[in-house]
C-alpha cells in the first residue's frame, strides 16, 4: 500500500514540476442539496476584462487561460439568489471554486433537476453515446437482480463483445451485484478510450452505490411474481408452480459528524421452472416419446451489505463496503435435453470487502486508494453411481456427471489512482495490482459418459427392422441415420441378443465412451498489474484531446508487451467560451487487452495425464456395462491432456470509433455512431493430434496418422484466432417536457470470427471464419419515462432484436478430432445416399473433394421483440418538522473531499414529505407474444430445424411475467 501510493506521489511530483501554462478556475454549480444547475450563468471578471459562460448539463464550468490575478465571479439563474465571490487565481494552476445557490425568498416552489439534460459537451466524460442513469430513472429497470444484470448487459451493446459488459461496483470487478435498492447510478459506456479502463470501452457498466446520509432515511420493499398471474410457457404442457419474491429493507444515517452509514438487506425466494423439451424412446415399444415438462427448481438466496463512509480528516475520507450473500438450488442440470435423473443440488456464497481512502493532495490533486477482498465458493452434490447416456440433441439421462464438488476463489485487488488538474490538462494516473487462488475439487464425468452421435452410413431397416436390399446391386441400402435411431437400434438388437459387433453392423452402437478418473483436487494461483497514464487537454474551449497509454501483464504465460495505447478527441465547431457547442465530432481509438484466464491453466494441471486421467474410447463395445479403470489403462486407451500452447498470447482488440453528437431543439440529443473492432490472439482450443488429413476414415476410427503417435487427444489452448466487428448505431435521448422522457438507439452490426468453439478443422481454420452467433444484425430499443395523469408513471421498454444465427452441422466427426461440429456440403449429386434433405436445401453428410461447405452459423432464427412495462404511483404523505425543511432525500452524509479536476454533479430531487410509498406493477411481454428460439441445427437429432424454447433476455419459465412491487421510503 505505501508502495503504490508513494509511487503516486512520485508521478504527481513530476507533473509539478512542469512548465507552468495560465491558470484556470473551474467548478460546478448546484443548489443547496447538490443537485446540479445546468445553463447558468457565470460572468467573471478581472484582469483583462469581462469572461461569460453558461455551465454544461453536469453543472460544471470552466475559464481557461486566464493570467494571475483577483478576479470577481458572479452566477445567476432564475429563481436564486445571485451569487457574487471574489478568486484569486495563481499563473500556471488550477483553482476548485464549487458555487452552491441559495433558492430566493420569493422562489420556494423551483425545483432543479438532479438529472443531466440531453445535451453534447467536448468533455470525454460526456460522451453522449453513454447512459447514465439514476433518481427517479432507475424505476425503469427491473428489481430482479438477475433481471437487471440481463438489462444492464442488453443496454451496454453488442460491441461489447461475445462474454458482454464488464459490471464494475464501486470501481471493483468481479463482485457481488447489489440490490436495486442499494444503487445510486449507472454509468454505461461513458469515456470509452480512457486508459483507466482495462476492457473494452463500449461495454463497461459501472454501478455506485449508495453513501450514507446526515439524517436517518430508511425504506422497506418488496416484489412478488406468481405462477397464477403469468402465462403458460408454450413449449411445455404443464404450467409449473412459479414464485420469484423480494423483501428488501435499507437504513441510512449518520454515526457522528464525521461518519455515516449505509445498510441493505435482501432476502429471495426464487421457484424458476426448468423446460424439458426433448425426444426419448418409450421403454416397450422403443418408438419416439416427445418430453415437454416444466419442473420446478428453488432457489433460496439471502444477502446484505453495510457500507460506512467516514472523515478522517479535512482531506481524508474512508469508505468500507461488505457484501455477504449465500443462496442454495435444486434440480439443477434440468432442462432442454437433460431429463430428471440429471438433477443435483448446489449452494454458493461470497463476501466482498472493499475499502477506499480519498485523500485531496492540493487544490487540484486527488488521490484514490482502493483494496478489494472477495472470496466466493460453491458446493454441487450430484449422483455420478451410473454413468450418463447423451443422445446428441435428442435426450440426455442418467447420471448427474458433477458429483460431490466444491471451488473456493479468493481475489485480491489493490489500486492506486491520482487525479491532477494542471492548466488546460487533466492528468490520471495510476497502478492495479490483482491476485487470484482458485482451488477447485471437481470429480467430473467420474462415472462415465455413452454418448450417441448418429451414423452417416448406416443399413436401412424395413417396417420390421430387417435391412432392406438394394435390388440392382444386391447390397444392403445406407442412409444416414439420427442420433435417436442409433440408440434405438442399440437397444433393440441387444434385446434380441446379437452380439456388439452385429448391433454395430446394424447402425447400433454408442459412438464413444469418456471417463475421468485420478484426483480430483486441482489449484492455481494468478497475478497480474497493469498501469496507465491519461491526459485530457482542453486545447481550446470546444476542442479536447485525451491521450493515455496502458500497460499490462500477467503470471502463467510469457507475454511481456501488452502496451495499450488509447487516444480520443472531441471537437465542437462554433463553440466558444460563452457558448457550448451544438454540434460535436468525436473519434477515438483504443487497444483492449483480455486476460488468459486462471481457469485454463487450472484445466492443464488437471488434465496433464498425471493428476486426472481421461479416457475416451470411440465406438466402444460394452455399452451399457461401464469397464474398470484397470482395464481401460491395461488396454492403453488413449486420454485427453489438456496444455498451453508455450507460445501464447494475451488476445487483445483494437477499437476505433467515429461519432457525431448534435444538440437539437426541445432538450434533445442525436449522436451517430461508427464503431469498428478488430480482435487478434483470440482464444481457442485446438486438438493438436488430430489425423492429418485425408489419412482418416470416419467407419474405421483407429485409422489416420497422427503428428504425436499413441498420446491420445492433446488439446491445446491458443491464441490464433480473429474477430471483425462493424457497427452504426444512432441514439436519441430527449427530456422534451417534464413529464416525458425518452431514449431510443438503434444499431446496424456485423460481426464475423473464426474462434467460436473448437474449429471443425483443426488444420485449416480459415474454413470456420463466418458469422458470429452472438451477431444481431438489427437491434432497436426504446426506453422511457412518463408521468401520466393522477401522478402516475409509466417506464416503457421496447427491445427488437434481429434473428440470432446458429450452425447447421452434421452432428458427427469426420476427421478423427473427437469432437462432433463438422459441418455439411451443399449437395451436388443428389443421388448419394449421404444427402439429406430439408426445407433449408439439400446437405450431403459425407463431403467430397470439391464441394462447398455450408459456411459457420449458415441458418437465421426468428427475429425477437418485447414490449416490458413499469407502472407505479408514489404517495407522499408526512410533514416534515419546521426547522428541518429541505429537499427530502438529499442529504449527502459524509462526501469525499472535493478538487475540481473534472465535472462533477450529484444529483438529486425531492419534496417536503416525511414517507414515500410506491406501488407498481411490472410486465415483461405485455402481449404475450411467443418469440421462437432455440432452433435445432444438428441434422443428426430428430428435433432438426424445430423451435425448442422462448426467445427472450431472461429467465423464461412464463412467457408473459407480471411481478407486483411496493416499496416505503422514509
């Protein structure tokens, strides 16, 4: 800790001592609560006469260039008393002068908007592609957790890439995402070339949560959504119990004058239903059995969370937050393809602790210290005494393959951050230092896996099951069979006692056998640090450039060059000093560097053929009789190892992105956005000891020649692949009334990779770059908040999303990989038995030299629209005691020592009331409409080219949910 911050003080000495430029004074205005006054009028005046400016939409205002000297500031606005100081500013520095107004006598009704107006600024921070949200615009987002994470990633974008947005709490990653309740504001994809932020700049979702306040506040809440008021999931043909109920309660106040405190609890009982949409064989007859069920799986969760915002002194303040939560399920592992008897049970739980110390080093100087400590562990209890049986895309039974598991992760982050206001220039510095240990005992498939794949060249059976002859040539016909048909002929012939090799000959047979055995402990431990420096330059008052450079590195791989250099610059033609600008132009680029994850390499100590063995069989002959390990190993069976390749690279994007920003009538903004993204290093696994090709042959699975000999499967971990991403994307927000605010967005993006998965080519990867299926090609959304009669509000949700893509395979491996994504070949001759016909063409299941293969993610789903609305009422009701009138709400308990480096503005708003009550009701898919999803792109399962669940960005036990809520504040 004295490290970091000594170096803090190092950098901070060295700026210093740089050649002074003319000073500036700059500040925010707000009213007495802290609410912000946007468009105000500041006037100063000294030497060298008169300067006028109106402050942004975040209250701020800045004078720039001024000489040294006593100056006279006077801010007026409508409503307040004028307000008149004198400054001295010194030739070379930078002077914080906040202005709080006092409303006027006369003038006790105006209220000031704690909210921002739409509007365009050249400051980075005030980008207006980003979203902030806070007040009375949070009602708008679910009180669901799980609901609201979904939410919040859907708003971040799809350039936030294929894992989504990063979610930061209190500028920690990885945590615990508070309650609803718990939350100040949400920041998404604000100053997205900052070299502060280490992942992708349009993605990041940050969360602040509440400070304590100087009064005692205090609300109590809950909501409830129950089976009997939400519709019927359409692909089941029962309708489950479901419950998805909150309480909540929060307190706030202070502990001295000099600390407050802030406490939430949550409490949920959360009955989801999981769907069973799959095709199994009837245990008599052996013909298919559709299974469409719901089955109910609880989950309890309960969570608090104390947080005390303490002075220590007139330029020190300490801020410690604790999040405990714990929660346990069952039935899980329910669910599409997996049947009941693939149930286990699972408990969770974490703790979080973070600590911040602000310290105000001068006027213009500001200095974060954070440390974070988490650690979350989880706990599966499953029964793996039989061994699983998965029928690709049709059904998987038996045994639950986790076992009895358990993994505890313990992080450590410790960060230093130093904000420096000097003359024109903004500096940020700073250092991150991360440390992970995961331990992770994981007993997994330690009772064996038959999985069924289908056959491409199987005899064709009669009414009666007899192979039916093919008369010109006097040979049994072959066709391509399904994963289901193959179990079923398993089953049959072995009831009617032919032997493996006859059942085989007949199409039967499971296509592999896979087992793990050894010990199942495995633990690892991770560092990594990264530093950045940022400059933000108000050249002039209408042109900013911000210039930073991020350095990265990380234990377990051998990577020591991950500069990242981030550049942005915003330019606002015909503004000047007492005019912002109407127009803005920004562009930016940035290098985004991602971490090989501690996971893999906890996989390569596991699977190194020492600690774990994993043994897979192909076409083994003993189904449904699982053999000793003893005989898999006297039989040399091959094994799985997993490794790194030595030469791997952290996979890192580069993002460069052009917008307009244009400040319209009626208190609207239009910004247009190009964003385009090149990913490299981007990771994969690939089975290095795959037959080299045209040495293998599907029907003879011991045949190929393979680079390694006899090692069995070698998967190894790379980073070689690539991803492209072009997007436009066009946003309106507007607050053209009191009463009516809106924010539409829509986006027009093609994104296209060749690392999705494992390559179904292991030798030529190029054959695999296509569309990405996390690739929407139209998005659409519309948010808002309107304030209807009787004080009512209404929070509209409009989302469209276009068709998703997903992979037509064949659902069988064709060059000896083991792993089952081949593709098809758009057919040629019609005649070969291996063609497979559908309402999307004709297939050939079998390539040859010279067809084209159907290029990844050929096939579209349904395009996906919801309709989601909030309605609620808040009651206000209690007079405040005389001598305690203000702004209910307000109070601002113990606030970080304030420098004016950049613009700041909390906000609030309020009334004179002592208790607020709201009621409200939530409707996701108000009209029930059914949107199709999950389709079936495996030619091989008998549900091939069928819908099988809803399409919807969340939990989708019911297609249509209602969920009452109420909430008291006081």
């Amino acid at each position: 800790m004295l490290f970091l911050r000594s170096v803090g003080f190092v950098f901070l000495a060295v700026i210093l001592a740089a050649q002074p430029d003319g000073g500036t004074l700059r500040g925010v205005v707000s009213d007495s609560s802290g609410a912000v006054i946007p468009t105000a009028s500041v006037v100063l005046t000294g030497p060298g006469g008169e300067r006028s400016a109106l402050t942004q939409n975040d209250g701020s205002y800045s004078f720039a260039g001024l000489a040294a000297g006593e100056y006279r500031v006077r801010v007026t606005f409508p409503g307040f008393v004028p307000f008149e100081k004198a400054a001295t500013v010194a030739g070379g520095q930078t002077l914080a002068f906040p202005i709080q107004l006092t409303v006027a006598a006369e003038k006790q009704a105006v209220t000031v908007k704690g909210a921002a107006e739409p509007g365009v600024s050249v400051e980075p921070d005030n980008n207006a592609t980003a979203i902030v949200i806070k007040g009375d615009d949070l009602d708008a987002l679910p009180d669901d957790p799980d609901d609201l994470a979904q939410t919040l990633q859907m708003l971040a974008g799809p350039s936030a890439g294929p894992n989504g947005g990063e979610i930061y709490v209190d500028g920690f990653s990885g945590g615990q995402l508070p309650p609803k309740n718990a939350i100040r504001e949400i920041r998404i994809n604000q100053n997205p070339f900052s070299a502060e932020y280490d992942r992708l700049g349009f993605g990041r979702i940050e969360i602040l949560t509440k400070p304590g306040s100087d009064k005692f506040h205090g609300g109590f809440g809950m909501f409830d959504s129950d089976a009997y008021f939400n519709s019927r999931n359409p692909y089941a043909v029962n309708k489950a119990d479901y419950v998805n109920r909150s309480i909540n309660a929060n307190l706030s106040g202070p502990l001295s004058h000099k600390a407050s405190y802030f406490f939430n609890f949550n409490e949920r009982t959360i009955d989801t239903d999981a769907l069973i949409n799959a095709v199994t064989l009837d245990p008599t007859t052996l013909a298919p059995v559709a299974v469409q069920n719901t089955v109910v799986t609880p989950r309890r969760n309960f969570n608090f969370g104390p947080r005390l915002d303490y002075q220590l002194s007139k330029n020190n303040t300490l801020t410690v937050r604790y999040q405990y939560f714990t929660g346990t399920s069952d039935n899980n592992g329910i669910g599409q393809y997996s049947l009941v008897s693939r149930a286990y049970s699972a408990d969770n739980g974490s703790q979080d602790l973070q600590g911040t110390l602000t310290t105000v080093l001068g006027a213009t100087a500001v200095h974060d210290l954070r440390f974070e400590y988490s650690r979350n562990s989880s706990n599966s209890y499953g029964n793996d005494s039989i061994p699983a049986i998965a029928v690709s895309a049709a059904f998987t039974g038996g045994g639950a393959q986790v076992g009895r598991a358990s993994n505890v992760t313990n992080h450590y982050e410790l960060q230093s951050n130093t904000s420096l206001g000097r003359g024109r220039h903004t500096f940020r510095f700073g250092l991150r230092a991360r440390r992970d240990t995961l331990a992770d005992n994981s007993p997994a498939n330690f009772g064996g896996t038959f999985t069924f794949f289908g056959s491409g060249n199987a005899p064709v059976l009669d009414a009666n099951n007899n192979v039916v002859i093919d008369p010109a040539t006097g040979q049994p016909q072959t066709a391509s069979i399904s994963s289901l048909e193959q179990y079923r002929r398993t089953l049959l012939f072995q009831q009617l006692g032919d032997s493996p090799a006859q059942v085989r000959a007949l199409g039967g047979g499971a296509s592999q056998f896979s087992i793990a055995a050894g010990n199942p402990l495995a633990e690892v431990g991770q560092n990594d640090l990264g530093a950045f420096v940022q400059d933000d330059w108000r050249m002039r008052p209408n042109l900013t450039v911000s210039a930073g450079l991020r350095y990265e590195v990380q234990s377990n791989i051998h990577d020591w060059h991950d500069f990242a250099p981030r550049l942005g610059i915003a330019w606002g033609p015909g503004g000047k000093g007492n005019r912002p600008p109407k127009l803005v132009i920004r562009t930016g680029f940035g290098m985004f560097y991602d971490r090989v994850g501690d996971n893999l390499v906890l996989q390569q100590l596991r699977f190194n053929g020492i600690t774990q063995q994993q043994y897979l069989v192909v076409n083994p002959d003993f189904f449904p009789n699982v053999p000793s390990l003893a005989t898999l190993a006297a039989g040399k069976e091959p094994t799985n190892i997993y490794q790194l390749d030595r030469n791997i690279r952290a996979p890192y994007t580069m993002q460069g992105a052009v917008s307009v920003e244009r400040q319209l009538p009626w208190r609207t903004s239009l910004a247009a956005t190009y964003i385009g993204i090149h990913g490299e290093h981007v990771l994969r696994t690939v089975n290095i000891n795959s037959p080299l090709p045209g040495t293998y042959d599907p029907a003879n699975p011991t045949s190929g020649l393979r680079p390694y000999g006899d090692a069995g499967n070698i998967f190894q971990d790379e980073t070689n692949g690539v991803m492209n991403l072009n997007e436009f994307a066009t946003t309106v927000n507007t607050r053209f009334s009191t009463r009516v605010s809106l924010s539409l967005a829509y986006v027009r993006m093609a994104i296209h990779t060749d690392a999705e998965g494992m390559p179904s080519n292991p030798y030529d990867f190029k054959l695999d770059y296509g569309t990405a299926s996390y690739e929407k090609k139209n998005i659409a959304q519309v948010l808002g908040s309107v304030m209807g009669p009787w004080k009512t509000r209404f929070n509209p949700v409009v989302v469209f999303f276009g068709g998703t893509p997903y992979d037509l395979t064949i659902g069988r491996d064709l060059n000896g990989d083991t792993i089952a994504n081949d593709r098809p070949a758009f057919a040629t001759d019609l005649s070969r038995p291996s063609v497979v016909f559908t309402r999307f063409g004709a297939f050939d299941t079998n390539p040859i030299p010279g067809q084209t293969l159907v290029p990844r993610n050929y096939l579209v789903g349904n395009a996906m629209w919801n309709f989601n609305c909030r309605v609620g009422r808040t009651f206000a009701f209690g007079t405040v005691k005389k001598g305690n009138q203000g702004v209910a709400g307000t109070d601002q308990g113990i606030r970080a020592p304030v420098a004016s480096i950049g613009a700041q503005g909390p906000g609030s708003s309020g009334g004179e009331k002592r208790f607020s009550l709201n009621l409200n009701l939530f409707v996701n898919n108000v009209f029930n409409h059914l949107n199709k999803g999950g389709w079936v792109g495996n030619l091989s399962s008998p549900l091939f080219g069928q819908s099988t669940a809803i399409y919807l960005q969340r939990e989708t036990s019911n297609d249509r949910l209602i969920q009452f809520g109420t909430q008291l504040n006081f």
